[in-house]
C-alpha cells in the first residue's frame, strides 16, 4: 500500500522510518466520539443500560450498566445485528437479517411497533441519524444507505455511491456519517442532512471497523490479516500508516481474523479488539506505542464502545468467544482493567445505550 511520504510538517514527523506523532487538534474532546451529541464527558447523559444484540440467538439482552446484571431477554427474529435507540430511549431499531427487515420495537417490553422491509442484509449497521428524525441502514448488497423515518417507520431515502456498506458510524463534528466498503474496498462519507454522498475513498485493504481523531481529520480502521490497524488522513483520503501490533511469540503465525472493533477513548489512546487472539490493546495513536494488552475477561472480543458519560473513562466489550460481555476501565495513562462480565447469549456483537 502506498504510504504517503511527505504531510504537513506540523501535523507529523518521523521516528525509525515510521510516523509516530500526528497533530490532532482537540484530543482533550473525546467525549465528542460517542454516537450521542458532542461535548465533554460531564456534558454527556451517562446511560443507565445497554441493549446487546445477540447475533446467533434471535434474541437482545438488556443490561443494568450500574449491577451488571442481565434484566430481560427479548426475541427479535433470526439472525439480528444492527441496533439503534431514538432520542427519547422509547424505541429501539434491530436489523433482522433472517427476515430482510428493520423491525421497531417499544424499548420498555420490546412489544412490535412496525417494520420495513429492506431485502437480502449481510451485517448491516444502524445508526441514528444526527437530527434523531431517521435510522440510516449500511445495506451491503444494494449499494446504498437506506434512510428510515422514525415517526412513520417507513424508508424515506437512500444515498448511492457506497459498495457494499457494512459500518456506518458518525464523526465526531455530528454532520457527516462514514461507511466502511467492502466490494470496491474503502471508507465513503455522507451527509445525512442533505441526504447526498460526499466522497469516496477507496483503499488497498478491507476496512471493518471504524473510529476517529476528535477533530476528525483522522479516521482510524482495522482490517483482516493485519496485526495492528491503520490511519487515514480524512481530508486527503489516503492512509496515512499502519500502527503495527505485533502478536506474541508464542501465537505469532499469520491469522486472517485480527483486529476487529476499534475505539477511541482517551486523549490518545484508542482500544483495539483482536478477535482472533483474544486480547484487548490500549494504544497510544500519537507515538504509535502499544500501552497495555488486557486478557483477562476477554474471549475473540468483537466490538468496542466507549460508555458515554463515564468517569473514570469505561468501554463495554462483546466477546464472541464466551457469549459475555465485559466492562472494562481505562486508566488515564491508558492501563486497562476488567471490572466485571457478565454472559447474555449467543455471539454478542452491536451494542446501544439507554438513558
């Protein structure tokens, strides 16, 4: 892959050949990555529960945050794997993938509120859209971002111009969304508002995940047969580096499955699941150090959400391997602490967070 060589001398410099410093504005505003509005971790309504999609049991738990204890189990269909939450916390969007359907629900009871019919769905994201007024679907297999009306519960737009969408996730300014491409391989991004693609990044690599910079000029994402994940500079549309995190000697042969979900959390520290070894890195994107690798309470760990709102900084990991799901602390440093598991169903992946 073609790295690029020469980038704003304030923005970057080089150490052993690899660049390890990235000027990025606004770090200390992390709390502007959660999918809720920006501001600062105070600011922000921590939640009280989480939704966990259960992808191979048909069913979402819901999960006192506080006790750490499963209070309800709720049948949704076969195969589920996207999730989304209105403003209000009232209703919740699952992506049902065995019946090619977003199916509403009441997030009290999880009682059937209506559904739209989207066609064949291969691990299609939701995503509330910034103004609360619409569920956007990364469909893979119709190219495009479905819109769907809250109020109405019926599809409202679609935006051409992404191949084979599968993440969809907004930056932290809350005016453009990014999906990850999987056919013609690369990050697009759109503005929901406008209800129009904006650009097309195509890159070398198959990107399946996706997290940011506070100011959102870097895009950082993992891909399969990698050990570490790479950045991309957002207003050039190049990748910028790999941030390499090499595997322990004793399981160093090369695997296609590595890191999975990643999550900016801190300053400069972004989290890295590795599903394939079963570990969690803390890493420090500024010099590129790998800071702590947490095992404890980790099993082929999936997706990595930062709890909003939470002091000290908390994550929530869904961990394929065990059927559980773990809370782990982060350290201001970036140490990594597991502070409890608990098991739900079937392969847990997506995650949403209720008031």
């Amino acid at each position: 892959m073609a790295i690029a060589r020469a980038l704003d001398s304030q923005a970057v410099t080089r150490r052993a050949g690899i660049v390890t410093r990235i000027g990025l504005a606004g770090w200390i505003a992390m709390a502007a990555l959660a999918p809720c509005a920006a501001g600062t971790a105070a600011e922000e309504r921590s939640p009280g529960e989480v939704l966990v999609v259960n992808t191979q049991d048909a069913s979402v738990s819901r999960v006192d945050l506080a006790a750490m204890k499963e209070v309800g189990r709720f049948p949704v269909g076969e195969r589920p794997y996207g999730i989304a939450v209105t403003r209000d916390g009232r209703t919740v969007a699952v992506g049902v993938e065995g019946e090619e359907k977003v199916k509403f629900f009441a997030a009290d009871g999880f009682a059937p509120l209506g559904e739209v019919r989207i066609g064949p769905m291969y691990n299609d994201h939701l995503a509330l859209s910034a103004d609360g007024a619409s569920v956007l679907v990364a469909n893979f297999h119709s190219d495009d971002v479905v819109g769907i009306d809250v109020a109405s519960r019926r599809e409202a737009f679609r935006i051409e111009g992404a191949s084979a969408p599968h993440v969809i996730k907004y930056g932290p300014m809350r005016k453009l969304a990014y999906v990850t491409c999987k056919k013609i391989t690369g990050i697009a991004s759109i503005d929901p508002a406008k209800r129009a693609l904006v650009d097309f990044h195509q890159t070398n690599v198959n990107p399946r995940s996706l997290t940011f910079s506070p100011d959102e000029s870097r895009l950082y994402f993992a891909s399969f047969w990698v050990d570490g994940f790479f950045e991309m500079d957002r207003t050039a549309g190049k990748v910028t580096r790999l941030i390499a995190l090499p595997p322990p000697a004793e399981d160093a042969a090369p695997r296609e499955v590595t890191y999975h979900g990643v999550e900016a959390v801190g300053e400069n520290l972004v989290l890295a699941a590795n599903e394939g070894r079963s570990y969690l890195d803390a890493v420090d994107v500024e010099s590129g150090r790998l800071v702590e690798r947490l095992r404890q309470g980790i099993s082929q760990p999936c997706c990595v959400e930062r709890i909003p709102g939470s002091d000290p900084t908390r994550a929530i990991v869904s961990n394929l391997g065990d059927g559980s799901v773990t809370i782990v602390e982060v350290a201001r440093g970036g140490g990594l602490r597991s502070v409890a598991t608990l098991k739900v169903g079937k392969a847990p992946k997506r995650v949403a967070f209720l008031p």
